[in-house]
DNA sequence: TTTGATTTTGAACGTATGTTCAAGTTAAAA
DNA sequence: TTTTAACTTGAACATACGTTCAAAATCAAA
C-alpha cells in the first residue's frame, strides 16, 4: 500500500448514519455529509461511490447495531424477554437524549423509499426482514426455556414484538410524555407472557 | 367577484396530499405538484403562498379525512369496536391497491420532519394530539356502552389504539403479506376487549 | 362593449444539489 | 533521494429546486 486512508471507515459511516437518520435520506444534503464526517466530495466518491452508497453502508451498520445492542443486554439478563425489554427501555427511555431519533431507523427507511427508489427501498425490506429472522430465533429459545408459552408460534411473536415496538416508538417520537413509556412498554411484556 | 378562481381548492389539495403521502414533503418537488394538480407555479404560490403552505393544508385535510372514514364506518356499525375494527382493517388490508402508502400520513410527516422543520414538526405534533383527542372521546363512549372495561381510562385506550395501529400500518407497508393482516387484527381487537 | 380587479401563465431567477476530475499531497518501496 | 501508486482536495459542472413576477387572459359589472 502506497498511502494509507486517513479516515476510519467505520467510524465515518457511523457519524453519516447518525445524520440521515436524524434528517432522513433526502433532507441530509452531500454538504452536510462533508462537514459531519469531514472529507471533501472526492474521498466520499471515491469510498462510497454516491450519498446512496453512503446510506447503504450506514442502514446496514444501524442493523448490526442494533442487534449488537440486543445481544449485549440478553447476556447481562438471566432470560430473553427480561434482556429484550431492558433493550427497549433503553432504546426507548434511556437513550432519549443521545439519539437522532426515537424511531428505528429502519423504520424511517421504509416510510421514506418507494418502489420508485428500487434500491433503498428494497434495502430497508431485505435488512427488516433479516431483522425478523434474527428477533424469530430469540423467540424460539424463549419458548424452548418456558418463557413464555407456544400458544403463537415463534415466528408470530416476532411479528408482535416488531409491530408493538415500532407503535411505541413513533409514539414517543415527540417531547414531553417520557413517564408514561415505562408504563406502556410494561404492558406490552405483560401481553406478550400472555399471549 | 371579477373572476373565478378556476381550480376546485379541495380537489387540488387531496391530489397534492396523495403525492405527499406517498413520496414525502422532501422528495416531492413542486415540479411533480404541478403536473399532479395541473397548476402553473404563479397559481400554486397565490393560492397556498409555498409548497409548506400546500402540503400544511394537504396534512390537515387528511387528518380529517381519517375521522371522517372513521365516522363513516360508525354509523355503519352496531358499537364503536366493530366500528374501529372494520376502519383499521379498511385501512390495512382493503385500500391496499389504491392508496399512496400503508402508512399514516401523519406518522410519515412525525417521521420525517425534525425539530428544525419546526413549522411541520409542530403540526404534525399537533394534529396527533388532536387525533387521540378524537379517539380518546370514542373509547369514552365505548367504555359508558361496557364494551370495554374500565380497567384502563379511556386515553389510555386510545393510546394503546394508536401505538397498535400504527406499528400494524408500518409492518404491512411491504407486498406480500396480506393473509397474515386480518388474524393480527383480530388479535389486536382481542387484546383490546381484554385489557 | 368597455372597464378593471382578479386569476392564470410560464419564462426566468438565484440557489442548492449530487457529482466529477485535474491538480496536489502523501508515504511505502526502490 | 527518487519514484510511483494511492489518496485527498476543492473548484467547477450540469441540473433540479423553490419561488417570483410581468404579461396575458378572464369575466362580472357598468
């Protein structure tokens, strides 16, 4: 190698994530890009090849994330549901004031493309579906240690936890309701050990 | 009155609000308004002073438009949780072909504006507000009739009415699932008879 | 038929956008 | 020290954007 890249790769599509999260994919200008991850149009093209690119490579990292964040709160838990609803207290309460947006990043993905944009909008389907298979296999040991019972079928609880979630999330997209998180997210552990 | 304004105000704002709906405030230009709503620039500007002013009166004109639905399918029904239930299934599973999103144009607007849009951010803030305000009257009267119990106030059933049907909107925004909407529907209903 | 306030038109404006590329800089290898 | 491939820079490009405005069209009233 004759010079090396100055800038981390990671680190740059993590900060760039952070803004088209906040601001969505069409309202994060190339300029905004430029001055939050500091380099100059040339380097970004030249390591992302477009803003598209960019948003790809930072979508993905947020799913990694998020379910890296998942994985740390199951293994300081002694049981699934207890490590899932810590992670969404802390996703929905705890990191309110350091996040760009209460709403999973996905989830604005997937409200944001149509069909139109073939390929960001397939993007967010592909990542929110491998998302579902990984919450899927949580629910299957979940029901395999009793947890909770197999009336619903792992996959089906999944699809709860994603749908309760994201309502939640959106919901508490706004200022000034913070008490009342902690009582609804209580209420949706409730229904899911008595589905 | 010297001359007529030409173009039928409410017509103009639905066409735009679908657009809207669809494709976002950011990624509609008024290039696409115009063609869609047939409307020379001038026109649009003196009419609704900016493509904010348009999509504001676009927003608000939707929100009523959902009450309204929901009104609707009220007088058709014999209680207000059938009545809801055949407006969300409405919403979710029939309109499927001939709407611009699964998504609620208020969520999308929450989800795309940030604090900065602050015009549009507190709108869509307060045309929700407005929004639970209706339902909540609703699962008032619903609780007066016992076909709720009141084990839960009646803007807490709204709440739980909202943070359900937005996630289901979210999760059935992508093609392909349709069988699975009218079972996590009736599940939706279920819980809330039994909350 | 003429008037005149109002609405419609569409060319044009200034700016912001995503992107390119020639020139400059860097540092490992020769 | 020189070479050289890789990386960085930032001015510049073409286009798309939101918006303006002078001119043309419209039609109820005089």
């Amino acid at each position: 190698m004759v010079n090396k890249i100055k800038f981390e790769r990671e680190n740059v599509i993590r900060v760039a994530g952070q803004l088209f999260w906040e601001k969505g994919f069409h309202a994060t200008s190339t300029r905004d890009l430029q001055e939050a991850i500091n380099m100059r149009p040339g380097s970004i093209y030249s390591a992302f090849g477009s803003k598209e690119g960019l948003y790809t490579e930072s979508l993905k990292d947020y799913t990694i994330q998020m379910e890296d964040q998942i994985e740390s709160f199951l293994y300081n838990s002694d049981c699934i549901l207890d490590g899932l609803h810590a992670f969404v207290v802390n996703t929905i309460i705890e990191t309110k004031e350091c996040r760009p947006s209460a709403i999973c990043m996905l989830v604005k993905a997937n409200s944001e493309f149509t069909d139109k944009d073939s390929n960001l909008y397939d993007l967010s389907l592909a990542l929110a579906a491998k998302f579902e298979n990984y919450l899927t296999v949580l629910f299957e040991q979940a029901i395999a240690h009793n947890e909770i019972s197999n009336t619903l079928t792992a996959i089906e609880y999944a699809r709860f936890f994603q749908v309760h979630l994201t309502g939640l999330r959106g919901y508490f997209n706004r200022p000034g309701v913070e008490q009342l998180a902690q009582q609804m997210i209580n209420q949706m552990f409730i229904l899911i050990k008595n589905l």
